[in-house]
C-alpha cells in the first residue's frame, strides 16, 4: 500500500506536498519522496524513511517550485531498497516523473516486452517503473511536441489496455502539468480536489480526502475508474471519461483497516462504514452467542475502536480501553518471520490488569491476518487476570491473498486459509471467535448515497476483480511473500545498506536524477 498526492498551484508547493505526505504517512512507513518543477527545472528529494526523517530544512528550501507530486511507500512489489523509492523518473518524453499506488498484475510480462520491443530499459524491481515506462512509451508514439489533451488521455488509454491490475497514479510531465488515473475497477483510491483565490483556482489529487481536508482544497469527487485527469501548469483542468464500460469495484480492505476514519473514498465515508461495521458485529454475536455472558468489550488500538464503540452500545455493554499502544512500533503483518511479529506485539500494547481482572472480556480488532497479533493479545488479556476472553474480527476470515496493492501474506501463511473458524479459534487460543459475515461488511460499506454495487472482496472471497489471476501466478505471488523470501531480501538489503546510494537521494536537477 501507498499514497500519492499531485498538486498544480499558485504559489510554491513544496510544504503543501509535504503536509499531504505526512497525513497519509499510514499508507507507506518504509519510503517517502517529493518531485517538484519551476522556473530553477525539476527538483526531487527521495529515501528510505518517514516523511519527517527524509525531508530536512535543505531538502524543502531546494524543493522549489509550483507543481509536484509525492509518495509515501512501502513494498508490495519489489523490494524496500532506496533506489525503489519514489517518485520515478524518465528521461524521454519531456522528463515524466510517476508515483503509484498498487501492484501490476502482469508485471513480468510487461517487463519482458518493455525491454525486449520498447527498448526501453530498467532499473529496479518495481512495477511502477514498468508503468512509468509504458506511460512514457505511448505518449512518445502520439506526441509531437507539446502534447496536446487528446493526446495525453490516448496514451492513458494504452495504458489501460496493457497493464493489468489495481493501480492509483500521479505523473509530472516536465513543463507541460500534471497527470492522474486509476485504474479501469476503480481499485484503488483517488480523490480530486480544488481550492479558489484571488489569482486562480490551486487544484489536486491524493489517494485519501483527508490529504486535501488539511490542506484546505475543497474535495470535488473521486477520480472515475480509467479516467484521466490532466493539470496543466497553468492551472487548466481536463479530464475525460474511459472510453470503454467499466467495472467500479473498490478495495473493500481500505475500508477495513488501510484508510483514515476521517476519510471518504468513492463518496464513502470510512468513519461511517466502521461505525455500520459494529452494528453489523453485534447483530451477528447476537445470532451466535445469544446467551453472551461478556462484561466489557475492548477494542485492540487503532482501527477497530469505531466498531467496537458499536458493538458494545448494540449489545448494551461496557465499552473499555483496556490497551495501551506504542505508536513507535510498526505493523506487524508486514514484518517479516513469526517470531518477530510476536515479540513486536508484546512492545506495542500493554494490558491495563484493572480492565480485565476477573471479566469475560470481548476483544474487537478490525480484521485477523496471520493471527500471530490475535494470539499474543490474547494472552496478553489472559496474564492481565481475564476470566474468559472472547474474540471478534469485523471483517470476514482473510483466507486469500491481496494480488492489488496490500502486502498480505502468502495464502499459506494466512491462518483463515484452509481452516474452519472452530480451528483458528483453537490456534489463537480464544474461548470463542466470532467473525463478521461477507455479506454483512459489504451492507456496512455500502451507504444510501453511493452508487458502488460491488468491491473487490478478493482477500475474503478469492474472487478477483480483473479476472486475470490464474493459480500459477497465485503460486508465484506464494514465493515471493512467504517469509522465507521476505527473510532473504531483508538480508540482501541489510548487506547493501552501506554501500548503495540513496536513490537520487540529494536534491537535484533533473541531470542528478
């Protein structure tokens, strides 16, 4: 998962683009970087780290400019190297710098062709160059000179037909303004927004409102599935409609757990589906535990709080902050081998004992992955004096990998694959595990005032949306997420660390690039 923001203004956008950064940090902790252009040419600052760690007072002051993009990553294709860090760059046409959020499904086969009919040549492992490079290739064939709108939502177009996917993107092209599109599904997110003053209308794109709501840009719509939004430099907006009939099918995770509260995503807003997710919680601990003899109902910090709220005032029980979270500790269904995670858990959340000391306690966490998080808090509660502890997942069981831009796990590693609930239950080590029906989290995201139908539920149904995803690729995708590949990459990583360079990693031109 990633986030993307572009912005087209006024006046000089360098603090701008690193406020929406900083706001969308929960989208990507492992990279962060900044491109800019104005009159002193193209300027970029990008690496390994935080926003705030990657961009100093020297890096802002150079970052000059009024147009620009930014990304905050971490790695689902490819690997966490600096030299993968975004954004890209391209040399020909104009210069196209591209930040995307996703994964291409067709990845290896677009590389192959890129290098072997396009000529066009790679540096990394990323899918998002190979995006960058086939944007790059069909706007060269169609553009002579200064390219024209038609021409840009053309190469947009081939773009659509070539790559495979979930995919979000913001592309610079140098001199001429800034490029947005998503995907033809609509699978990842991606908002336009506008701010008026007195010389002109500023306008931007982010992959989550909440990066506009800070910086005060009045959030228009959503970007439409395989539309392309065009910015010039000169603050005209274009925008044109897929040519073809599309599919809108959003994630449904980034509901789930990957998206702030106080963002709204496909005129969604993911407060509200979170809250509508403890209702429907509740009704189904009702239908399966009608009996219940819970005390108190706890949420496990961060994401889940909005539904257990919910289900505590639908069951008319106690509602309790019964963990204590350090928020200097990463997520742990990214991190690579068992035991890691589990000692992770135990340095980011501590029990408060008065809160379950002699209770039948129900803890609510938004979803359960691997279920190494679940067990370790389970016996967190249990060491904190809980008589009985009862767990509930707001979302279905995770029983599928996410092939569209989240970096699940492999399908093996995934502990709702190929289990029964009464089998997880048993592996976790709760008195009783309750899950939330697909049904009833699809009826939570949808809200009266959308028109979204369907979502890609892949993780949870194994149906996948793009309709290309075969078992071999699956089986492919299960070799380079297992942790034994993952291990291995850590180390590969760790053994280059001192000797590679930071991935254009100074400000510069575009020659430094």
């Amino acid at each position: 998962m990633c986030g993307v923001v572009g912005i087209v203004s006024h006046s000089p956008v360098n603090q701008a683009i690193y406020d929406a950064l900083t706001v969308l940090q929960h989208r990507g902790q492992d990279a962060a970087g900044i491109v800019t252009w104005g009159k002193d040419g193209l300027r970029q600052r990008k690496a390994n780290g935080l926003v705030r760690d990657v961009f100093r007072q020297r890096h802002m002051t150079r970052l000059s400019g009024k147009v620009g993009i930014g990304h905050v990553r971490y790695p689902t294709a490819g690997g966490s190297r600096s030299a993968e860090a975004q954004p890209f760059y391209v040399n020909s046409p104009y210069g196209i710098c591209l930040g995307h959020n996703g994964n291409l499904t067709n990845y290896d086969e677009l590389a192959n062709l890129l290098m072997k009919e396009d000529r066009r040549h790679l540096n990394t492992g990323s899918d998002s160059e190979v995006l960058l490079n086939v944007f790059a290739h069909e706007l060269q064939i169609r553009a002579n000179g200064h390219p024209t709108p038609d021409q840009i939502h053309a190469a947009v177009e081939a773009v659509h037909r070539r790559c495979k996917g979930g995919y979000a993107v913001v592309a610079l092209i140098v001199g001429i303004g800034i490029v947005a599109f998503r995907d033809p599904n609509g699978i990842r997110p991606l908002v336009l927004g506008e701010r008026k003053s007195d010389r002109g209308n500023d306008y931007m794109v982010a992959s989550e409102s909440v990066a506009l709501d800070v910086l005060q840009f009045q959030r228009l719509r959503d970007v439409k599935p395989g539309e392309t939004v065009f910015i010039e430099n000169n603050g005209i907006l274009h925008t044109r409609a897929h040519g073809e009939k599309t599919n809108h099918t959003p994630c449904i995770f980034e509901f789930v757990y990957f998206a702030r509260p106080d963002s709204i995503l496909d005129n969604l807003s993911v407060y509200k589906t979170r809250l509508r997710m403890g209702e429907q919680l509740a009704g189904k601990i009702v239908r399966d535990f009608p009996h219940h003899d819970i005390d108190v109902v706890i949420p496990i910090p961060d994401t889940s709080r909005t539904s257990a709220v919910q289900v505590a005032h639908h069951l008319g029980t106690k509602y309790r902050e019964g963990f204590i979270k350090n928020r200097y500790v990463g997520r742990t269904f990214i991190m690579p081998g068992q035991a890691e995670r589990a000692k992770s858990v135990r340095y980011k959340l501590n029990a408060i004992r008065l809160e379950f000391h002699g209770k039948n306690v129900l803890l609510v966490d938004d979803s359960i992955v691997r279920g190494t998080t679940s067990r370790q808090i389970i016996k967190l509660a249990r060491e904190a004096g809980a008589r009985k502890v009862y767990f509930a997942s707001a979302a279905p069981p995770v029983r599928y990998p996410n092939v569209y831009g989240i970096d699940m796990p492999a399908a093996s590693e995934l502990i709702a694959n190929g289990r029964s609930v009464e089998e997880i239950q048993e592996m976790i080590g709760a008195d009783r595990l309750i899950y939330q029906d697909l049904h009833g989290l699809i009826r939570s995201v949808r809200h009266d005032n959308s028109d979204i139908t369907e979502f890609d539920t892949s993780c949870f149904s194994g149906e996948y949306v793009t309709g290309d995803v075969t078992e071999e690729y699956l089986s492919e995708i299960e070799r380079r997420r297992n942790d034994t590949a993952k291990q291995r990459e850590e180390a590969k990583r760790k053994g280059r660390r001192f000797g590679e360079a930071s991935g254009g990693g100074e400000t510069g031109n575009a020659v430094g690039m």
